[in-house]
C-alpha cells in the first residue's frame, strides 16, 4: 500500500493496526472522530476525521507520513 492509499483507505474509515520500534498501534474511527491509539498502554490521539490525524498525530515526534518508510509495511 502507498501512503495516498492509506490516506484514501482512511478517508473512508478503514481502521488499522501496525507496529512501529516493536509497539502496536491502533488507527480507528467512530461517529466521533479518529484515533491513534498505543495498544500496550491505550494512550490516545483524538482527531476530528482522518486528515487531522495524518497531519498531527505523533509517534515519537514524528507524523506518521514522516514514518511512512518504516510502518508501509504493517499496511
């Protein structure tokens, strides 16, 4: 999957699960939002739709475009 995928796959609320330094995380969404959320810990980024989530959410400081080389493959 390419990252203009994942935007447009997200867009239309799919979820997902992938793994970044050995940790899951959790991309969901309900009629309130989107979420990136820490598994192991259930730490949670809420966003209004998908576009804020990709634009804002951190992992480590980082979007998850700017991870996009090193999570493509969880996808």
């Amino acid at each position: 999957m390419t990252y203009e995928e994942l935007v447009k796959t997200l867009a239309y609320g799919e979820e997902y699960n992938f793994y970044y330094n050995n940790e899951e995380y959790w991309i969901s969404k309900n009629k309130e939002g989107n979420y990136l959320t820490k598994v192991i810990d259930g730490t949670t980024q809420s966003f209004a739709n998908s576009d804020e989530l990709l634009e804002k959410a951190k992992i480590d400081g980082k979007t998850i475009k700017e991870l996009w080389h090193v999570i493509k493959y969880n996808f």
